[in-house]
C-alpha cells in the first residue's frame, strides 16, 4: 500500500443565532424572499454596508451558504473570495472573525479546486496580514490597557483560530499556498499560537493540524526549524493532559515530528521516536467504545443536575418572575439582537461529546501516523542510532533539543532497532485490539443521540484504519515481532470471525478493502514462512464472490490476490484439483471481463502463480481449457493497455501492466508445453 495522509475530520457547522438566525436559516433553507439574484447577491452587497453588525450577519449567512454545493459556482461566479478577503482586516473584530469562518467553511466544502482558486484570488494577502496582527494581538508587550482585556484576547484568539483553520485547509490543497506559508514566514507566526497550548488548547490543536499537513514533504520549510521552534514542539509534545484535546494535540504533534525526522540530530534521534511510539501507544490504550460510554452517562448526570438546579431557582423566585414578566420582554429581544462574536453563531458543543470526539480523532490520527512509519523506505542499519526499550522517551524530556546545531544525517528510515521500539510499545497488540468491532452498547447509545451519532462513523473509522495499520505492520515487521506463527494464524481467524460475523460486508466499502488489505498481508507472510493457513477455501470463495462486485478497485485487487496466494499454496497439495478449478475459473472470468486494466493485471499475474507449478495445477489448467482462454484473451489485452493505457493509467501502472503483458506471452508458452505433455 502507499502512504496514507492525515484525514481531518469534518469541521461542525454554522449554526446562527440571534439577530443573524431567520438571515442564515433562510439562506440555508431556501426560503427567504429571493430575489432574482439568488441570495448570494444580496449577502455578497451586505459584506460592504456601513454598520458592522450587518457585515457580520452577511458573513454568517455566507458561512451556511457555503456548505451546500449548488451554490459555489454562483459564488464563485461573483467572486466571493475577493469580497470577503478584505473583511478579514475589517476594523471590526466580530466581522473578522465571522469573514474568517465564511472563508474557513468555503475552503473545508469546496476542495482542491476551489483552494486553489481562492490562493489564485490572492486570500493569502489578507490572510497572512491577519495572522501577523493576531500574533502582534497576543503578544502582551504590544497590547495596550484597553486591548489586554479578557474579552478582547479571547476574541483575537477566536479569530487566530478561524484564521489558521483557513490557512490548514488551503495549504492541505494547494502547494502554491505551501510556498507562500514558506516565504512569508507562516511558521514562526504559528508557532507563536502553539506556545500558548496550556490555555488556548483549540486554538494549538488547529495549529498542529496545519503543521502537520505543511511539514509533509517540505524540505525547504524544514530548513526553517531551529533549536527554538523544536523546543516549543517538544514542549507540547510533553504537556500534562488535563482533558482528551490534550491528547489529541500531543498526537498531532507526534505526527509533525515524523516528518521531522530528516532534521533532528543523531544524538536525539532515539528518544525523539520512542517519545513519538510511547504517544501514540499512549493513545490507543484507552477504549473508546468505554469512553463513549462513560461520558454519555456524564453528560447526562451534567444535564440532570443542571435542570433540578434551575428548577429550585425558578421555584424560589417564581412570584417575581411573574412580576417582572411584562417589564422584562423588551430588555430580552434586546439581548437576543446583540450577537457579536462567531463563538455565538457556532452550535454549543456539550463538554463531554466535544472530548469524547477529540480522543476517537486522536485514536484514528495515531494509527494513520504509524502506518505512514510503517511505509518508510527500506531501513539500512547504519542510519539509526541504537534504540533501547520505551522508556528512554522520558530522556527526552531533558532539553533533547538543546544542541540542534550538530551535523544532521541522511533521511532516517525505519530499521530493526524501530521494529524492536514498534514491539516494546506494545503497538502491534494496540493495533490488533483496535480492529475489534465497536461495542454494541456504545453503538446503540449513539444512535439514540442525534448529537452524538456521528460518533459511530468515528467508531467504525477507527477500526478501519487499525485493519489498515495491521496490513503494515505484518508487512513491515518480522515474524517474531508479531508473536510468530500462532499469532499468525490467530489473526487470520479473528479476522475471519470479524468478516463474516457482518452479513452485510459486502456493502461496507471501507470495511471490506481494509480487512481485505489485513488478510491479503497476512495470507502472504504465512505462505512466504510455510504456515498452514486458518481460513477454508469456501471461506476465502465466499469473501472473493463480494468482493470482486465491489466498485473498489482496491477491494477487487486484493481478492484477486488473495486467490492468487492461496492456490500458489494449493498447487503444492494433493487432493485440491477441483478447489484449483474454481480458483481458476473465477481469476479467468476476473481477468477478462473487469472494466479495470489495473485487476486484470492483478488476476493474470494470479493465474500465473496457480497455476505454474504442481500436478494438481497441471490437470486443473487442461479441465478448464486455461491455454486456450488466454490465447484468445492475449490480443484483447495488448489492444486495451495500447488503446486506454495511456490516458487513464500512471507510469508505474503501465509498466507493470508491460511486465505482466510480457508474462503472458511466456506463460502461454509453458502452458502449451503442459497441455502438450499431458494430452499427448
């Protein structure tokens, strides 16, 4: 597999209140009194009214607008990007706060193409500008009396918030938008937000999602990491987790740090990724399925109590309510009118569901880190400094960045001595608990909550990425590393009882390339090592007849594969000719009638393996007429790879689809020799 990039995970959306609420709900619901126009003109005339109240408003009803796809071409049509840029820098805070979350949601719903052309429209001016006067904002040598008041930093906080969730999205889409974060010295700002971590931990957790996405694949920013930007990396990376956004950002932290890994010095090199494995191992050892659990049954202890309290108080003052009721009502539709920050248009996360999402994240994130370490290039012994068991990570913690100017190595690769720092975390065994289905309690718990059934999608994610994971570690690790061939076979059965204990598998898109991926990793090693393999031919028919109606190219290869592995395995037995005909009839019909080039590859090249050696693959090749199907397939497939190769296929696939055209031909050749020798 190749590497798998960091997913984020959905932003919440807008959801106005107050004097903006009918504005925003109307806009998103269609209703309000259109004008031919549409609403998007009339929103995009109000960004430019004198009152700052109605700016806002208009960037709120943008910020809901953006969320439906229909309306992006006509935004984009008017040019949006352009009209809201300049809102960022408005000598109002709330209007800033507010253009910055418009910008934030149109950047996080529209994609590449839209990022792309919002940098294109030059949002990087104002955005850049606005960071460095945020940065400028919290600096408390810069502030005068007025501007250090609480409500004023929590606000340039808010702001520096929406503010880098813009600048992650558009540098996670465009790599022009990676190089002016490089140019105009995007790091030092951002790093200045991450330092105030023990009391903005929102605001540093947007912070390492960017730096996690602009330090991938950055050589030239890496250049600008110093002693000092490392230390306040380290710093975070070592924070006391007082709640689960806390371990979420030390995760992502851990991240940025392995792609870091070509510019830390030789001597920090151990405990800087025993530090990273201890996080990460950290993190997967806690249930989530029980979190969720647990923090459900708080949340509403938390709701009762506050409700039994504002039930004694309406009880003790109930006769003055009643008095004051008339005199009260025009006070109140005040108080509803006065909104100004974008907090109070964002739907109030209840504490316990906000934590319960930032650990799951956190859970999901470590596992995509490891696996990304797992496809680092082939380690060559000299590269690592020899890495001793887990707990030279609290080593770390003294100054290990104090000398930063020494000699930096070579980019560093996974080597045995990681291998071995992999098993002293226990990560192979976190793993493999993580690929356990979700608990049917957290499941139904979730359900029932409209709040929090977004959790289950979570849930089952997570499991997904551990399967993914256990497909690198088995390929990656020795088998010794893995508790040898007994926890071998043990996997394969968990993950059998895992695939068929869901009879609906097959329509779980996800689910079914990842565990097909985990099986396929395993199935190889336990043949490469002669180990009897746990699951039965039916089993693995039964798994490859779903699997090959996927619409995943991803699915369908890896079950080709797996047939591939497991008749190669077959051949050598006696008494398996009419599972090897099956096997062979279904990689026939595989290999000349998918609509992709890329499993026709695949199935061919699991033909070849059947069926090139064995008497029992000798007399299944001639029963089901192998030479003679691949001879009248061999000109259908030269002529397809010359006439979609090109324009639908990458290099690399082209050239293995040569390889496995070139195969063709001398596999027909050796067939005609078998069928030759045994008919005659």
């Amino acid at each position: 597999m190749g590497k798998s990039r960091t997913k984020r995970f959905k932003r919440p959306q807008f959801s106005p209140t107050g004097s903006c609420q009918a504005e925003a709900a109307a806009v998103a619901n269609g209703t309000e009194d259109e004008e031919d126009d549409g609403p998007a003109a009339e929103l995009l005339e109000k960004l430019q009214h004198p009152s700052a109240e109605v700016r806002e408003c208009a960037c709120a009803g943008l910020a809901r607008l953006v969320q439906q796809r229909p309306a992006l071409p006509d935004l984009a049509r008017r040019d949006a990007v352009r009209r809201l840029g300049p809102l960022l820098l408005d000598p109002s805070l709330a209007v800033r706060e507010t253009a910055a979350g418009a910008l934030r949601n149109l950047s996080a719903c529209g994609g590449f193409e839209v990022c792309d052309d919002m940098v294109a429209k030059d949002i990087m001016t104002p955005l850049v500008a606005l960071l460095k006067e945020c940065s400028a904002g919290l600096d408390s040598n810069e502030m005068s009396p007025q501007e250090k008041t609480d409500t004023n930093r929590n606000s340039i906080e808010s702001i520096a918030n929406e503010a880098v969730n813009v600048l992650w999205n558009i540098c996670e889409c465009s790599s022009r938008a990676v190089s002016i974060f490089n140019k105009e010295g995007c790091l030092e700002i951002v790093l200045k937000f991450l330092r105030r971590f023990p009391t903005s931990v929102d605001l540093a957790v947007s912070v390492a999602y960017c730096l996690q996405t602009v330090t991938e694949e950055n050589p030239e920013l890496l250049k600008s990491f110093d002693g000092t930007a490392l230390r306040v990396l380290e710093s975070a990376l070592l924070c006391p987790v007082t709640s689960m956004e806390y371990i979420l950002l030390k995760t992502l932290v851990a991240g940025t740090m392995w792609n870091l890994k070509d510019i830390i010095p030789s001597k920090s090199q151990a405990e800087i990724i025993n530090a990273i494995l201890k996080i990460l191992s950290e993190v997967l050892e806690v249930n989530g399925a029980d979190t969720v659990i647990q923090m459900k049954e708080a949340e509403a202890q938390r709701l009762k109590t506050a409700a039994e309290t504002e039930d004694v108080l309406a009880n003790a003052n109930g006769d003055d309510l009643v008095e004051d009721d008339e005199m009260e009502e025009i006070p109140r539709k005040r108080k509803l009118r006065k909104k100004t920050f974008i907090s109070d248009l964002l739907p109030s996360t209840d504490k316990e569901l906000r934590e319960t999402m930032a650990l799951l994240t956190a859970q999901q994130t470590a596992l995509e880190i490891i696996v990304n370490m797992c496809c680092s290039e082939d380690p060559s012994d000299d590269e690592w400094e020899e890495l001793s068991s887990s707990d030279e990570s609290e080593a770390f913690m003294e100054s290990s960045f104090n000398e930063c100017s020494g000699q930096l190595l070579s980019p560093l690769c996974l080597s045995h001595e990681i291998h071995t720092a992999l098993t002293n975390c226990l990560i192979p065994k976190k793993v493999f608990e993580k690929t356990a289905s979700p608990n049917s309690i957290a499941i139904d718990i979730c359900s029932r909550n409209p709040t929090w059934k977004p959790l289950i999608k979570k849930l089952n994610t997570i499991q997904c990425r551990a399967l993914m994971c256990l497909q690198s570690l088995v390929s990656l690790l020795d088998m010794d590393h893995l508790g040898g061939a007994p926890a071998l076979q043990t996997l394969v059965q968990h993950l059998s009882e895992l695939l068929f204990s869901q009879p609906d598998f097959a329509k779980q898109a996800d689910f079914l390339e990842a565990i097909s991926s985990a099986l396929r990793a395993l199935l190889q090693t336990m043949a490469a090592k002669n180990i009897p393999q746990c699951m039965t031919p039916e089993q693995l028919m039964t798994l490859c007849r779903a699997g090959i109606h996927s619409s995943s190219i991803g699915v369908r290869v890896n079950v080709v594969s797996i047939l591939g592995i497991t008749g190669s395995v077959l051949a050598k037995e006696n008494g398996t000719l009419e599972t090897l005909k099956t096997i062979g009839c279904f990689l026939l019909e595989v290999a000349t009638k998918d609509p992709s080039l890329v499993v026709t590859g695949e199935a061919l090249d699991a033909l070849f393996d059947v069926f090139a050696d064995g008497e029992e693959a000798e007399k299944a090749s001639v029963q089901i007429k192998l030479l003679s199907a691949l001879k009248e397939f061999q000109p259908v497939f030269k002529m397809k790879i010359r006439k979609e190769g090109r324009g639908k296929y990458s290099p690399d696939q082209l050239c293995v689809l040569d390889n496995v055209k070139m195969n063709l031909r001398r596999f027909v050749a050796y067939q005609e020799t078998v069928e030759k020798r045994l008919t005659s």
